[in-house]
C-alpha cells in the first residue's frame, strides 16, 4: 500500500509485491518508468473528484522530488482547493493505457464524516479534518471520531448543529458517490473498475453491500478480516522500517 512516494522506496526489495497505489497522486504517474522495470503487479486506486482537467507533466527523468504525508497533500485539496499533488486526467489516462497497470475506484468524493464510533482518541484528527468541520469545538472532545464518510453513518454538520444521518441518507450516499464515481470512469477512461480500495481502509458490512450490488468484486483494505470479502495489504513504510517484514 503506498501513497506518495520517496526515493528511499526503491531501495526495498518489491519483486515479491503486488504494488497499490491510493488517492491518484502525481508522483505515483511520475515514477511509473522506474516502478514498470519489475514483474509487479500495478494497482492504481483513483478518488475520480481529485482528478483533474490539465496538461500532464513528463514522467521521471533523473530528479527524484520531495515527499508529502497524506495529512499535508489532502489539507491542500480540501482547505485550499489545490489538486497539484494528483494526477491530471491525462496523465491518467496515459497510465490506465500501460500493460502492467489496474485501475480501481476509491469512491468519488473520498471525504469525511464525524462519529461516535471507536475506542477513546488517543491524538487530535488531522487539522484538514477538522477543516472540514470548520473547526466546530464539539469535535475536540474525545467523545469525537472523525472518519471514512462511506464506512460510517455519522453526523454532518448544520449550521452550528451536529445532525446525524439517517440510515437511508447515509446509504444514499454511498449510492450517489459510487455512481459519480462510475461515470466518471466512463467518461473519461470507458472503463467500469470491478476493484475497489476502500478510503482510509475502513468499510462497513452496508458498505461493501451496497458496492456488491454497483459490480464491484473484490476489495482491499489495510488489515486481514476473517469472514470478510477484503484483501489485506502492508503499508510499504513498514517495510522501510522492518525490510524483512
């Protein structure tokens, strides 16, 4: 499993991996020429509302760039509107056309909802979370969880007020971002993924359901879940830590 990427990554021994690739981020176009040198299996996990309209940039030529944290590329995205750090459309497109290379949705919107769901917050959420939120002082508590939109029912904000979603508002949306989701394949790659990574790795039994019923077959996740339809994955910065692992 791996996000942005930094050049000590291709120190690790990955011949034994199947590589995938979440959020759509540029360096993951970027360093396709040094990524496609092995027999790995390449799976690209897009949240099609961060793929954006613009000219695509060359692929690696020798200059290995800095490295971005997930909670320093998505604050861009959804406190700045900035979406330089993704993948254009035609770079994904370029992408989607080579050999070695899957595409999998990881839903439209790929955003966030509060909930009460989880044990006791051991750290604050990341500031672009609670950006999104505008701060609202009730999600400082510890009694606060702020995670996948998708995965969990939830409370959205009203005004000033937290309202929590009905069960049909919730499934409706899950319904409405995996169609936009869809059709935004077809538009742009006249493709219809059957894989599905899912956002923050975080899923719900109503969840993969409803994305069951939309033709999606296969799932993966961050963690092996006995009885569940998810294909665990490693985090590729615990191999950096542990090589052997």
């Amino acid at each position: 499993m791996i996000h942005d990427i930094r050049e000590d990554y291709f120190k690790l021994r990955l011949e034994q991996y199947a590589l995938t690739f979440d959020d759509g981020l540029f360096s993951q176009y970027y360093y396709y020429p040094l990524l496609s040198r092995g027999q790995n299996e390449l799976i690209y996990f897009i949240p099609t509302a961060f793929i954006l309209p613009r000219p695509a940039r060359p692929w690696f030529g020798g200059q290995h760039f800095g490295y971005l944290k997930s909670k320093q590329y998505m604050h861009a995205a959804f406190v700045r509107n900035d979406f330089e750090h993704f993948m254009s459309i035609e770079e994904l497109q370029a992408l989607a056309g080579e050999k070695k290379v899957t595409i999998g949705a990881h839903s439209h919107e790929h955003d966030v909802i509060v909930t009460r769901t989880g044990s006791r917050r051991k750290k604050e959420p990341s500031p672009w979370k609670l950006a999104r939120f505008q701060n609202h002082p009730a999600i400082t508590k510890n009694s606060y969880h702020i995670r996948s939109k998708l995965a969990f029912q939830g409370y959205e904000l009203k005004g000033e007020h937290l309202s929590r979603r009905s069960e049909s508002e919730w499934e409706d949306y899950i319904k409405y971002d995996t169609a936009q989701s869809l059709k935004w394949f077809d538009v742009h790659l006249n493709l219809r993924p059957e894989i599905y990574g899912l956002p923050f790795n975080e899923y719900s039994d109503r969840l993969l359901a409803i994305l069951k019923s939309f033709g999606f077959k296969k799932f993966y996740g961050a963690r092996p879940v006995e009885g569940k339809d998810i294909c665990p994955r490693i985090d590729i910065d615990r191999l950096v830590k542990h090589p052997k692992a």
